[in-house]
C-alpha cells in the first residue's frame, strides 16, 4: 500500500540526500513531500508544510548536523509530536539525537554505500507501521496476503527467490545485505516469485553450518533447505499457506507440530511459511511477527492474564548456568520439543530466573562443552513477564524494538519481587490461545 512521508532535512547538509530519498521512495510508489517539489509557488510556506505534516502517514527527520540545531526541524518535529506522527529518524550524518528522539530507533544511513540495504530497511518499516483493517470483516478472516510483509504484488517488499543451486555463501550474503530483513529465502524453481516452490532456507539453517566451520560455498540450497512436497502425505513435514486463504488458517499453520525428515522423534515449528497459489507457485511468505502485528492492530485482545497463556515449567526445557550447551541440547530435546529459547535458573529447585539464551546463540554453540550462563542474555536486560501480567502488554513489548527478532519467548516469573521461573510464553502460545476450538 501506498503511503505518504514528510522529508524534513537541512538544506546546508542534507538536501542531496533528500533528494535521493525522494527518488527512490518515487519508484517505490509512495509520496514523498519535499519542500522544493511540493510547495506551489504564492502558497503560504509555513501553512503549507504544517498541513504536509499532518495529512503524512510518516514524518521523517533527516538527522545532520544542521539539522539537529535547526530552529525550523525543530518546530516540524514539534508538529509532527503534537499530532502523534509515526516517526522513522534516519541517521545522515554523526551527530547529536535531538531529545525527542533519543527514544525512537533511527536507521543508520552514515555510510553511503550501505544505501540500498538501509532503504530497504526503511522500506520494510513503512510496511509494518502501516496496517489498515477491512471493515467488518472479523479478525480471524483478515486475509493472509494482507498480513504479508513479503509478497508478490507489494512494492514496499521483494520477496527474495533462490533458485536450488544457489551457494549458502551467496543466500547468506542476500539476507546479510538487507541486514537480516530477509531470513528466510523461498527456493523456486526459477529463482523467482511466481515459479512452483522447492523448499526453503533460513538463517537458522546457515548458522547451524557454520558453528561446524562448513564451507559455504560448497553447499548448495537444495541440500540443505526444508524441501516441500506438494503431496497431501507430506503435510506432517513442510507446511504452506494458501495464498487465498486467511489469518486463522495462518495461525494454525504456524502452531502446527512437524518433523524432521530422517530423524525420529525430532520435531519443529515454522516461524515463518510460504505462501503459494492453487498451482503451488511461491508468491510470498508471512512470519510469526507479521501475524501478530495484525491481531495488534484488529484484533480486540482481551486482558487475559499471561499465566492462562504461557506454557509451565512442566512443558519447557531449563538449564543451570554451569551446564554445557551440549547438556542442555540434550533436555531440550527431551523436555522442550519445538522450543527455541532457553531460560537459565540458579537451580532447579528454587528456579531463580538468571537470563535466557536465544535461538541463534544456542545454535551457535549447539553440542560445545562451554558453560551455557556465560553466552545468556541476562535478568536485566529481558522483558520478563509476570503471572498477572495483561496479554495486551506482552503483545506490546513483543512487538516493540527488537524483541521478536531476538526471541521467539519470553520468560516468565512469579512476580517483580519474586523472579523465579514460572514458564515461557510465544507466538504460538498466543496463537493456540486464542484460536477457536474446532
């Protein structure tokens, strides 16, 4: 979907850059407001760009030096904070972040080579930011390819296609060039949306080579990738999305339980699924995060509390800091089947919650005889839930930052005086919750 950006920026430093931006968000076939192209010759300056303010769906201040101790930026911020504009800083040049935005994740735009993948970046930003509900249309209906970040027909977003021969050193170059946006690449059979699916390969499946000093360029997708078999047999291995269907079915696709080939007993969630047409071409795929984005915006998440969602301790793998990572992969499999993260007690008694290790730290490391506390992420700095804490909160702090991107969990403790470990909850908790029961 189209959108509209306010460009505020300084002419002394920032006005070649501006343009640029301009440009390119053009081709991108949104509307761009600079003032040089936008304001009509005889028009009222000031009057004009307060009103391009407020009728944008984004206000983007490019930070420079002059920018930042601009009288006139300063005043069209201040427009855009009094009329509660989605706000995308993006970082030009070094200098000092206005107050304003000392809060507000900027995109590093410094180094001019690194042009693309920024602005993908943005690009990626601008898609999520902006959902807007059909109207009376109940939630679970929404459709999927609405959900999509990475689809087809969306000029915000390419979908990235690999074809089966593609080296992993050059697919983890793609989703390291858009710095990680794209973790996950659709194999096609001609490298493209629009061709029928093969399969397809994350950043997981890369990291688990690499902790084992694989040479990435020796090793091909179609060897490494989870392959899709459009036979209704092998639903229990590889699952897709009809591109026509809606966010129900999406939810329970990725709630669903499958299991690796050639390899009893082990099993895993998708956190992100193809999305194909009746023929079974590749035209998207939808991530746990673009799911949850949109019961956010439309669905009315009621105050549940978070321990009628979560998962207990009975149901998670845990370990003590001293153990190893291989000790740990070991109850992981046993007692956390699907489970990414992994929380860390002090012991297994009193269940003192110390950190959490995420997905692609424990991979990194998976089957070493290193101490698993020495690579978590500690107490203080998760986003710990508690008992009684309000599902709609969790979804908040799920969503906001970087959070998704870095966990598939959170843990949860008794209480913010008591933090000992109650149990995990995720996207699929959510998920499960909140589906109807057929």
């Amino acid at each position: 979907m189209a959108q509209s950006l306010f460009i505020s920026y300084a002419h002394l430093d920032g006005e070649k850059f501006a343009e640029k931006l301009r440009s390119r968000l053009t081709m991108a076939e949104h509307t761009a407001f600079l003032d040089r192209h936008s304001i009509e010759p005889g028009t009222h300056w000031d009057e004009s760009i307060t009103e391009a303010i407020v009728n944008a769906d984004f206000f983007v201040p490019i930070l420079t030096p002059h920018s930042v101790s601009s009288q006139w930026c300063g005043i069209e911020l201040g427009i855009a904070l009094t009329h509660e504009k989605t706000i995308i800083p993006l970082l030009c040049q070094a200098c000092d972040i206005p107050k304003d935005l000392q809060k507000v994740q900027y995109i590093d735009f410094s180094d001019g080579d690194l042009f693309e993948s920024r602005f993908e970046r943005l690009m990626h930003t601008i898609s999520l930011q902006r959902i807007v509900p059909r109207p009376n249309v109940p939630w679970l209906d929404y459709p999927i390819k609405d959900c999509a970040v990475h689809y087809k027909n969306k000029p915000a977003q390419t979908l990235r296609c690999i074809k089966e021969d593609t080296s992993l050193a050059r697919a983890y170059a793609i989703m390291y060039k858009s710095d990680f946006v794209f973790r996950h690449l659709l194999v096609t059979t001609d490298g493209h949306a629009g061709s029928p699916l093969h399969g397809i390969l994350s950043l997981r499946h890369i990291l688990k080579l690499q902790t084992r000093d694989v040479d990435l360029r020796s090793l091909s997708a179609s060897e490494v990738m989870d392959p899709y078999d459009p036979s209704e047999d092998a639903d229990h291995f590889f699952t897709v999305v009809p591109d026509d269907s809606t966010l129900k079915t999406a939810m329970q696709k990725l709630s669903t339980r499958l299991e690796r080939r050639n390899a009893i007993g082990r099993f895993f969630y998708m956190s992100a699924v193809p999305l194909v047409d009746r023929n079974g071409n590749a035209t998207g795929i939808v991530s746990f995060k673009d799911v949850l984005r949109v019961m956010q915006e439309i669905a009315n998440i009621s105050d549940f509390p978070v321990s009628q969602v979560m998962r207990g301790v009975d149901r998670i793998s845990y370990s003590k800091q001293d153990e190893t990572f291989d000790e740990a992969n070991i109850a992981l499999l046993r007692y956390g089947p699907g489970q990414r993260d992994v929380p860390v007690v002090d012991d297994f008694k009193q269940r003192t919650l110390l950190g959490l290790v995420p997905d692609h730290i424990f991979i990194m490391n998976l089957n070493s005889e290193l101490p698993i506390g020495d690579f978590m992420t500690k107490y203080d700095r998760l986003r710990v839930q508690y008992l009684n804490t309000p599902l709609s909160q969790t979804f908040s702090q799920y969503l906001s930052g970087n959070a998704a991107t870095i966990f598939f969990s959170f843990p949860v403790v008794t209480s913010e005086k008591k933090p000992q470990l109650e149990g995990l909850i995720g996207y699929r908790d959510i998920f499960e919750f909140l589906l109807p029961s057929e």
